[in-house]
C-alpha cells in the first residue's frame, strides 16, 4: 500500500520521481496531473500557475510555454519580448558556384549536414548554420481549425516565406518608380515584407508590420455532415485562398484570417521588424558568426 505522503526532500524519493518523470509518456504526465487537479484546487492552483498565461492583447487565457515555429526552441509567453528569438526570414539557397561540378541532386540532408558552406541564406548572405539574422518574438505554431479538421500552413507567395524555394523562381524585379513617386537612384529600397519603399537611413526596429503566410477564406455557414463540396468551394476544409483585393468583399457571408496568426485584420502584422531589404542572390565571401 502506498503512503498517505511523499518526502521528496529525501534524496532517495527526489531521485525515483525525477526518473519515473522522464521514463513516463506524455499521454501518462498529462492524466495524471489533470488527475492530480480536479481534485485539489491547490494542486490545481500551481500547475495552473506554471502551465497557463495571460494574452496581453486579447486577455485571453494561452499556454504559457509553446514551440516556437522560427527557432524550433521552446518559449515562456510571459517573457516573450521583441528580441526573443533570431532566426532566417529567407529562403535557404544553394551555392552554385561550390557545385559548379557537381552532378545529381544538391539540395540533399545529407548534403547540407556535410557541406554547411555549400548553402546561404538570401536574408543575410551568411551559411546555413550561422545564427538567425533577424530578432523579433517567439511565433507559436498557429494552425487554423474548422469542424475539428486542420488547415496545413499553406506557404506565402511574399518573399519572406519560411520555404526552401529555388530563388531564381521567385525573384521579381521591384517596379519602376511612377510619376506620383519618383525615386532618386539608391534613396529607397522596396522592402520584401510589406512591399513598401523606405531610406535605409531612417529604417529603425518595429517600423514594419507584416505576416509571414497569405490569408484564407473561410467559410462560415456550412453544414457539419452534408457529405457534399459544393458548400467548400472543392475544399474539403472549407477554406480557399484569398487575395488582397478581395479582402473587404464579405457578400459571401465568408470572412478573411491569417493563417499565420488567425487575425482577421487586413492590415498590420503578426511579426514586427524594421524593413527587410531584398534577397541576396550570392552569398558572403566571409561569414561571421
């Protein structure tokens, strides 16, 4: 029969419970302490304590702790400031000039594990296992839900998709400066996150507000089991892609979320930097770490 009471001060007991916590499965840990909750509201109160936050803006109630889809670490919530996290808002690209001679597949795991120095990243033109170049905050990873079903991220046409894209697929050349907006040659720069031109001289942090995937459409009215597409556009989740025009156009009783973030706001942005400046075709000759 086990104790009424536990010591864990007592070296011997402190020791069984830290091996039987790493030994346990997750599905064990989280009956148990859901267990261990619902019946003792001051068992309740601290793991409430250490598992659940308050979201500053929606004063909702969160996770505290998360994964952070940038970094891949793990994140406190109630810490989670504007330098929290650095990471590589490019695109990885191979370096041809190192393969010049090689035939075959390039772009393999096997190949970026042993040759780090063969792949740069467009953002900042520094190798594949350089630190992150950009500092913003922890992102969760957000999925949108309809029906109990998931929306897999679909990755943003913006050039600052977490994706692994050949960049010569993507590259757009910026637009000519128009008469309502003439430009001096090297006075602004068209920033890769929110299209927007700026003097690199006055691009300080927080200036720029943008998301990092494309919004949807979502659905709104459909029946639960209709057993049918014609309500889901031949999505079967219910969702299709939207374009920015768009936006403002709710006469089919459908409204607009980033899938990034879940806001419904058209404008803003979940990540917020300074300016991004365009992709780098070529890497550093010398990267510093």
């Amino acid at each position: 029969m086990a104790p009424a009471t536990i010591d864990l001060k007592k070296s011997n007991n402190l020791a069984a419970f830290k091996n039987a916590l790493e030994k346990a499965p997750k599905v064990v840990l989280e009956r148990s302490i859901l267990e261990g909750a619902q019946s003792d509201s001051r068992v309740a109160k601290i793991f409430w304590d250490a598992l659940v936050a308050t979201d500053s803006s929606s004063k909702e109630k969160i996770a505290r702790f998360e994964t952070c889809r940038h970094c891949k670490h793990p994140f406190d919530s109630t810490t989670n400031d504007h330098d929290s996290c650095a990471w590589h808002y490019g695109n990885l690209v191979i370096d041809e000039a190192f393969w010049v001679e090689q035939y075959g597949p390039t772009d393999t795991k096997e190949n970026r594990k042993e040759y780090p120095q063969s792949f740069f990243w467009d953002c900042c033109g520094l190798q594949l296992n350089a630190d992150g170049c950009l500092e913003t905050k922890h992102a969760p990873f957000t999925i949108l839900k309809k029906k109990g079903r998931v929306l897999e991220e679909r990755a943003s046409e913006r050039t600052t998709a977490r994706n692994y894209r050949d960049i010569y697929d993507h590259d757009m050349p910026a637009p000519p400066p128009t008469k309502k907006r003439k430009l001096k040659a090297n006075a602004a720069t068209k920033c890769r996150a929110c299209g927007e031109h700026y003097d690199e001289s006055k691009n300080t942090k927080r200036v720029c507000h943008w998301h990092e995937f494309d919004a949807v459409r979502l659905v709104t009215d459909v029946q639960e089991d209709s057993g049918s597409d014609e309500d889901s556009d031949g999505d079967e989740d219910g969702y299709q892609e939207s374009i920015d025009e768009g936006w403002d156009d709710d006469s089919d009783g459908r409204k607009r979320q980033w899938t990034c973030c879940g806001s419904t706001e058209k404008g803003g942005g979940c990540i917020v930097t300074q300016h991004l400046p365009p992709r780098l075709r070529f890497p550093k000759e010398e990267a510093e770490y």
